[in-house]
C-alpha cells in the first residue's frame, strides 16, 4: 500500500506548494486520504514491530496534520507542504525519544532523537558530556560515517559552568538532540528504513540512559 508513497507524496506536496489554499486542499483531499494518509498509516503500523525490535522498547505512532499552524506565524498559508509522521518510544523513562521520517517536495528525511530535553533531562546531559563526551562524540561519528548529521546546536556559546575551550563544547551545546539526514531509500522502503534507524538509534539509546536514572 505504501510502495509509491514517497513518490505520490513528493508529486502532491509539489502541486500543493503552487495552489496552497483551503479550496484546492478540500478539491483534492479525496487524492490526499487514498496516497498520502493512508499509506503512510500504512507505514506507521508495518514499521511499528521492526522498531520496537530495534529500540527494545514498545512505540506508538504518529501522522502529523496537514494543517499548519497561522497563529502567530507571517505565512498564512494554511497547509504543510511536507508529509510528517514518527514512533514515539515508550522507554519508561523521564523523557522519550522517537524516530522520525518526512517526505517533502525533493527529500526524505530519517531521523532520531529528542528534540528539546526537559529541564532535569538537560542537567544530566551536559553532566554526561562532561565526563564522558569521547563516548558520545563516537556513536555520533558513526552515524556520520553513513551519512547522518546532528542538527545544528541551540546554544551558539557553551554554557556555564563548562569552559569555553571544553572538549565537547560543541555538544554542550545541543539543549536536544536529533541526529538524522536524507537517504536513498529506492527499493523496499521497510528494509531500507530499518538500516537507516539501525544506523542512528545507538545516538538515541544514550538518551534514553541518560532520561533514565537522575545523576545524584
């Protein structure tokens, strides 16, 4: 069911992008339900198995609206002009991460971690770096190997009480973190992801040591 979706997805967000108005969406949310929606539901469910195998952990899903938020924005137009979904682990700790996959009009994007960390969460990982960022830095090093990135940090100066010079200012930085980037997933799209979370999680898996245990 979701053997096109990343082609109808990018096709549609394309057409989208030109005609962003609630008239044209509602002309053709009959396309968007049988392309978009339903197969990337779709996706979520077939992928729900693989990842909890990954993470070790139960996930539930999410598929994000198409509706975008005006409220306090400049651009008025009313529709995302990218398809959104994720996997929200459920870890049991103080702070989940989750996996995250988007389609927009020329890239995919795959991508783990959390976005911002809870306050506690924040002080237990600039703990971490501190005493043992090599580790750290070595799993994200990884994951760059294969063609993954973090996104770029909050902060733009490393935060007291840590020297500006630390080794690991750069990750110190991060007040969250994902880790992700845009991989060829031609082919059978469920095989192709599974290596590509397989590729990020281990970044994801000390997060979730970190949220886990509150450093005394």
């Amino acid at each position: 069911m979701f053997e096109t979706l990343i082609k109808d997805a990018q096709s549609f967000v394309r057409t989208l992008s030109r005609n962003n108005t609630r008239d044209w969406f509602h002309a053709h949310m009959p396309n968007y339900d049988a392309k978009l929606r339903d197969p990337a539901k779709a996706l979520l469910e077939e992928m729900t198995r693989p990842l909890a195998s990954l993470t070790g952990y139960p996930v539930t899903t999410k598929l994000f609206r198409p509706h975008r938020d005006v409220r306090f924005s400049k651009d008025k137009t009313p529709y995302t002009t990218h398809l959104h979904m994720m996997w929200q682990v459920q870890s049991g700790t103080r702070q989940n991460p989750a996996l995250f996959f988007g389609i927009n009009a020329t890239e995919v994007t795959v991508a783990t971690g959390m976005m911002e960390f809870n306050k506690d969460v924040l002080g237990d990982w600039r703990k971490m770096v501190d005493v043992d960022g090599g580790y750290i830095a070595g799993k994200i090093n990884a994951a760059k190997a294969k063609g993954f990135a973090p996104w770029e940090p909050t902060l733009k100066r490393v935060p007291a009480p840590y020297a500006k010079d630390h080794a690991h200012g750069d990750l110190l930085r991060h007040k969250g973190l994902v880790i992700g980037g845009h991989p060829d997933l031609s082919g059978d799209l469920v095989a192709n992801l599974r290596t590509a979370y397989g590729d990020i999680w281990p970044v994801s898996d000390i997060l979730i040591g970190v949220a886990e245990t509150p450093t005394l």
